[in-house]
C-alpha cells in the first residue's frame, strides 16, 4: 500500500516536476475517491435526523426496557430502509488513507543515518524521478519551501523564515473553522448544547495544532483536501438543502421537533422531583413524655400516703 501511494507521487511528479504539486494532486485523487462515500454518508445522517422524532418517542415508550427499545429501533431502520452506520463510511475510509500517506511521505525523506543527513527514499522505484532527484539530498525543496521540515524546526532554525511555515498551519486551521461552520450552521442536534456545539466547532481547528510537529509535505495535503471539502460542503447545501421540500429541510425540522420534544421531557422530570428538606436546618424531636424533673400542665402534687389524694371531696361525719 506504502509503495502503491509513493508510485503515485512519483508518476504526478514526473508530470510537475514539484514536489508540493504532486502532493497536491494525490490529495485530489483521494478526496475524488472518497466523495461518494461523503454524498452517501450525508444522505444517510439526513434520513437518520427525520427519524429522530419518532426515535424520542419509542424512547419513552420502552422507556427502562433497553431490548425492546432496541428491538423497536431496528425496526424502525428496516421500515425507513436507513442504515445507521452510513455516516462512518468516509471516517471508516480516510483512516487507512491517513496512515498510508503518512508513511509514504515520510518514506520519501527517509534519513537511515540520522536527522540532517541524506534521503535515501523508501517505497520508490529507484529508476523513477523522484527517487533521483531525492537520492543523497537534504531538503525537499517546492516554492522555496522545505517540504521535508516541521515548522517547528524551521522557528528554531530561524524565526523569521520558520513564520511562513507556521502560517500555512494558521491557513489550514482557517480552512478547517470555515469547513466546520459550514457544516455547523445546517446541523440542528437534539441533545448538543450551545458549548458542545462550539466545541465541535473548534475541535478540527486543534486538529490542526499538531501539524506543527509533522513535515510541511503533510501539510500542503491537508490543505489542498480541506479546500476540496469545502468545495463539496457548497455542492452539498445545494443539493440537500436548496428548497423548501428538500431532504435536508425535512431533517432540518425533524431534529428542531425532537430538540423541542428532548426540552420538554427535561421540564417534566423537574417538576416530578420533589424538593429535598434543608439539610442545614435544626433537628427538632417532639417528646410524648415530659422530660425528668419537669411536671406537665395535667400533673398533680403527690400526697403523703393514706390521705385522700383528692383535697376537694369533703369527708362525711361519723355519726
């Protein structure tokens, strides 16, 4: 796999000869690969969203009973004919695509002897171009740039030439927020807060942090399939959301009713729940019988014995 995407570099460099250019066009092949996998995803996320409504309910309705629920929610997918793992298709596909071209590439500036030293590339055919023009060399030069350095080698090496290599990252963080609030502005979520939110909407944009400790070859593809996918983010609002009756509004509204339908059960469940007592207020015991060496109201003085305990009935005479 690491030599059948290095062979494809290779054979787009002994096009271009550029070395950011050829990385940009496998960057082009891949994301054309992988758009209908984004298309079928999308459509899929849509029709799972309309279903949302009805989902709420058969979670109240089996509400406890987590094989019933279940058993129902399948039912519901085969009835709507949606297959809830649709969405992990590209996620599933760029993965592996992820892993490949960051071995292909850091195979083309393979150092055996060290950092510093001479490339002696990997995954090459070592008649092509590109295994030439890299062979015994310490740079991998495209537009003045050294493909081969991490921008933050290059601040260390000099400050001022390192800031352009940091501001691709800073582009590429940008294209990445745009992306993202791309998608953001159409997605209604039922149970995401106004912070989750944001934070999806900038956790893309810290993805891009990283990029920092990665060669800049790695970042000019990052770059070149953010800027395909905000391409395909236009395409696909056009065509998802480009009219009133269209799959996307229809989702639009399903996920805006369960939202409505996921506030108003939290509401209930409040009002169900009864206010716990103050745990800092006084304990206060009530007493059945009065405390030692304390008389009631009802108590009467003792009398000595043998005498009339009742002072107020009278003896008769003797005769």
């Amino acid at each position: 796999m690491f030599e059948l995407a290095s062979r494809l570099i290779a054979q787009f460099y002994s096009l271009t000869h550029n070395y950011a250019l050829a990385i940009g066009l496998v960057a082009v092949v891949v994301m054309l690969l992988i758009t209908p996998l984004t298309l079928k995803s999308t459509k899929g996320m849509l029709e799972m969203q309309k279903l949302q409504p009805e989902m709420r309910r058969l979670q109240a309705e089996f509400k406890g009973d987590r094989q019933k629920l279940n058993e129902a929610m399948m039912k519901l997918y085969q009835e709507h004919k949606v297959n809830p793992m649709a969405s992990c298709l590209p996620i599933a596909a760029q993965m592996p695509v992820f892993i490949i071209m960051f071995r292909a590439l850091h195979g083309l500036i393979n150092r055996p002897d060290g950092p510093g030293t001479a490339f002696v590339p990997k995954y090459l055919d070592h008649t092509s171009d590109l295994y030439n023009s890299l062979l015994g060399k310490t740079k991998m030069l495209a537009f003045g740039l050294d493909l081969a350095e991490t921008p933050v080698a290059a601040v260390k090496a000099g400050f001022g030439t390192g800031m352009i290599y940091v501001g691709f990252v800073a582009l590429l963080a940008g294209l990445y927020f745009v992306q993202q609030k791309m998608v953001a502005s159409r997605t209604v979520s039922p149970t995401m807060s106004a912070t989750q939110a944001k934070l999806m909407q900038y956790l893309p944009v810290v993805f891009a942090v990283f990029q920092l400790f990665l060669p800049t070859g790695l970042i000019v593809y990052y770059m070149v399939q953010a800027i395909i996918r905000i391409i395909q983010q236009f395409y696909i609002t056009k065509r998802f959301y480009g009219h009133d009756s269209s799959l996307g509004r229809q989702a639009q509204a399903a996920s805006a009713q369960a939202r409505d339908m996921n506030q108003k059960d939290k509401k209930e469940n409040k009002k169900e729940i009864k206010p716990a007592a103050n745990p800092d207020a006084p304990f206060s015991s009530k007493r059945v019988t009065p405390p030692k060496g304390k008389s009631s109201g009802t108590s009467r003085r003792p009398q000595a014995p043998g005498k009339n305990r009742s002072g107020s009935v009278a003896r008769r005479p003797k005769p």
